[in-house]
C-alpha cells in the first residue's frame, strides 16, 4: 500500500451504523425471551416441553449473543482510536513540514552567503525565479 485514504466523517458514519444495528440486536436478543413467555402461556400443557426447549436454546446462545455484542462494540471502539491517532499522525505530520519549511526559510540567506563565499554556485530550479 502506497498511500492511505481515511475519511475520519466516513468512519464515524459506518460506526452509527453499526451502533444502531447493534442495539437492533439487542432489542432482538431481550424479544426471544418475551417470545418464549408469550409461547409457554399460549401452549398450555400440551407443548410446554417444545416452549422449555425454546427457551433452553434462549439461554445456551446468550452467552454466544453477548460476547458477539461486546466483539462488535469493541471492533467499533478499536477503530474509532485508530481513525484518532490517524488524524493527529496527519496534524503532527503537517506541523512539521511546516517547521521545517519555516526554519528551512530562515536558513537559506545564510546558506547561499556561506556557498557563494565557498565558490558554489547558487542551484537553480527550473521555473523559480532567483
């Protein structure tokens, strides 16, 4: 890779998206355990065996359902820091080009004083008036 392409307001948008599908997952999640109360009413008797399996099923996968929620929001949390520490490498980048064009500024009457007293001759850069 040669070059890097992040859009700091791209990655925000991707990451709301994210959050609201996660709490689309949890509204989903606490939904199965109202499904099953509203199927051990509705059975009676006869298919409270189906209406417990449901729910023994509920219960095996909340664990699963919980880390796979914590896996996203953590993913989403790892790359809201990156895309930070993106931009300010960018700030801090920017910053000392600038520096150094400025102290580079400052020093070039004093460079070309010490290389015409050497006998250099000025280089000249096509384009740029001297």
């Amino acid at each position: 890779m040669s070059s890097w392409s992040i859009s700091p307001s791209g990655v925000q948008s991707v990451l709301a998206e994210v959050q609201v599908s996660v709490g689309d997952l949890g509204t989903a999640a606490g939904g199965l355990e109202t499904g099953h109360e509203e199927l051990s009413d509705g059975v009676g008797d006869l298919l409270v065996g189906v209406a417990n399996a449901v729910l023994g099923l509920i219960e095996s996968e909340a664990t699963t359902l919980t880390s796979v929620v914590n896996r996203i929001e953590s993913c989403g949390t790892g790359a809201a820091e990156a895309t930070i520490a993106y931009v300010a490498g960018d700030e801090e980048m920017a910053a000392n080009a600038q520096s150094a064009a400025v102290t580079a500024a400052a020093e070039a009457p004093a460079l070309a004083s010490e290389q015409s007293a050497a006998g250099i001759p000025p280089v000249s850069t096509p384009g740029v008036p001297r």
